[in-house]
C-alpha cells in the first residue's frame, strides 16, 4: 500500500491521551488506529522500556524514525506517535506534509494521568521534574509540527475527539 496517508496524526507530551483519544478518534472516523511505539515492539519483539535499557534510547530513536516513516507513508487512518518522536528533524519534516493534531497538556494534569507508569523510560526517578523537562523541551517542537492544538486539561477524552472532529471539519 502507498500513495496512502493517515486521516490525522496525534502528537502530545506523556499524559496528554495520544493513545486513547487516536482509538476513539478512529473508532468514531470508521479507520484503523495505528501507534508507532506498537510498530517498533511489534518489529523489535520487544517492549519500548526494554529497547531503551537493553540498547539505548539513541537506538530506540533510529527505529522510531524509521516506524513513523513507514507508517506515514502507508496508514490510511489515524496515527498516534510516541512522545518523542517529533525529536527527529526527518520526522518532523514528514509530517510537515500532514494534519497534525498536538493533544496539549498541563503538568499537573500529566502528572497525575501518568503516575508512577514505569513503563515510561525517561520518567524514572522524580517523574514531575522529568515530566516538566520533557515537556518544556518539546512544546515548541509539537507547536511547529501542529495543524492544531487541543488543550486535553480538564477534557474527557470523548471530549477531546469533539475537539479534534470539528477541527477536522467533521
């Protein structure tokens, strides 16, 4: 399959409903969901944390990119990225090209939606202060790579996919 494209890519900070809303959003379009955190443990048979232990996250990058570029060249529904994926300079240049919707969130908000999520590699430790870092450093890369911003604070996640709907014009 090529020559397809995702209807909307979901881009957003740990604790911002990527994976949630990307499922209902799809469920309510009638498309596939696609994660690409999924793509790489489905590829790698193994888990994301375990990538990031076992060989590093600059390896874990590299097969992001690669995953996220495959998918959005062959997925015809919605896309959820992981977290970090918007890092990479070649991915943010690919979706440049595509609707993009940043699902935006507080920190206490995040916070409290991740918890003590240990699958979460880079928020081991003193996960506000990590949580806070890594937001603070990707922000401006979400709002580049953004068609839209939804602001998730206070928002079921049905909610959300309103947002996202009648941003899309649907």
């Amino acid at each position: 399959m090529t020559g397809t494209r995702p209807v909307v890519v979901v881009v957003g900070p740990p604790g911002a409903g990527k994976t949630t809303v990307a499922g209902l959003l799809a469920d309510r379009l009638g498309v596939q969901v696609r994660d690409t955190d999924q793509d790489v443990e489905a590829a790698e048979r193994e888990s994301v944390q375990d990538i990031f232990v076992g060989r590093g996250e600059p390896v874990f990058r590299r097969l992001e990119a690669a995953a996220v570029a495959e998918a959005l060249r062959t997925h015809d529904g919605v896309l959820a990225l992981g977290g970090g994926a918007v890092m990479d300079d070649g991915t943010r240049a690919l979706l440049a090209d595509h609707v993009v919707a940043h699902l935006d969130v507080g920190l206490a908000q995040a916070a409290a939606r991740v918890g003590m999520n240990s699958g979460r590699p880079l928020l081991l430790g003193n996960i506000r202060g990590q949580l806070k870092a890594l937001m603070d450093s990707r922000r401006p890369l979400y709002n580049e790579v953004a068609t839209f911003t939804v602001d998730t604070n206070d928002l079921s996640p049905d909610q959300v996919v309103d947002r996202v709907l009648a941003e899309l014009g649907r």
